[in-house]
C-alpha cells in the first residue's frame, strides 16, 4: 500500500474525544501535496495515525453547512 502523504494546514478544532484520546476533528489538509480540502475524522493523539473520514472542497462544504443550516436539531 502506497504511503499517504499529509499536511495539516490548519485545525478548526474538535468534536469529540475517543477512551482511547483519540479526537475527531475538523482540519484543511493538504493530501499527497494536492489542494488544501476539508476534512472531518479521528485523529490518534500524536496526528500519527488516522481513523476513516470524509474530505470536503470548499463548495462541498458550504453545501453541507446550509443542509445542517436547515435541520432542526
């Protein structure tokens, strides 16, 4: 399996916190030297390994923001 490169670029924080430390978090990542995306997964606590997420672009994002914009939590 080929090595995945990864940048955090920037952290907006975290959602929650795992037993096992592990946070699920909102970040911009740079994958494999590419675009900045959003995305949202677990995180153990040295960034070192990561848990399975979802990456969004920018109008997915906004996309997303105005469906939850919408429900009625």
């Amino acid at each position: 399996m080929a090595e995945i490169k990864y940048d955090i670029i920037k952290n907006f924080g975290f959602l929650s916190e795992s037993s096992k430390q592990w946070t699920k978090e909102v970040n911009l990542i740079s994958w494999n030297g590419r675009e900045p995306k959003y995305d949202i997964r677990d995180w153990a606590p040295d960034h070192e390994k990561m848990g399975k997420g979802v990456t969004l672009s920018k109008d997915e994002l906004r996309i997303l923001r105005d469906i939850l914009n919408q429900m009625e939590i």
